[in-house]
C-alpha cells in the first residue's frame, strides 16, 4: 500500500493537488506542534461553550426556582388578605405552567 495521497479537485479537471508535503511537514516536529496547538485552541473553544450552556442553564433553574417561590408567596398573601381572584389565579398558573412544561 501507497502513501501517496493523489487528489482530483472536482471543479479543475484534469489538475492535480499534491498534499504530500503537507503530510509531510505536518508529520514533522515543527507540523506536529502547530496541530497540537489549533487541537488545543479548539478544545478550549469547546469547554468554553460548555461552561457557558452549563452557566446558563444553572441560572435558568434559578430563575425559575425563583419564580415559583414568588408566585407561591403572592398567592398565599392575596389568599390571607382576601385579593386573589380568578384572573391572579390564571395568570399565576399560567406562568407556572409555562415553567413546567418547558423543556
């Protein structure tokens, strides 16, 4: 088995593209270290976006924690203080639902 790499540009016909010293140079210790480095840049870019999805969803389950808190302590204070209507009660389940069901 070859390790010549022969590569037809679909676009050209009829010309060649010669990757074999890109193999090689990368296959060196000078190509070696620069694929390590984008490897690490992209690896950084990815933790990155998973600390930001993993942040954003933590403040997410806070927000709505919150919510729900706020919503159970209205509805408990308009009930004490003899306010809480149809409406309120609609529009309160209606939010906290909307947080349930989400997903």
């Amino acid at each position: 088995m070859s390790d010549e790499v022969d590569v037809k540009s679909a676009g050209e016909l009829g010309s060649e593209t010669d990757l074999r010293p890109i193999f090689s140079y990368l296959q060196s210790e000078q190509g070696h270290e620069i694929l390590t480095r984008f490897m690490s840049i992209v690896e950084d870019i990815k933790k990155s976006t998973l600390d930001k999805t993993t942040s954003h969803a933590v403040f997410e389950k806070w927000l709505q924690a919150g919510i729900i808190f706020i919503v159970v302590i209205s509805s408990s204070i308009l009930s004490y203080l003899n306010s809480f209507d149809t409406s309120l009660g609609i529009l309160f389940g209606t939010l906290v639902g909307y947080i349930f069901g989400k997903k």
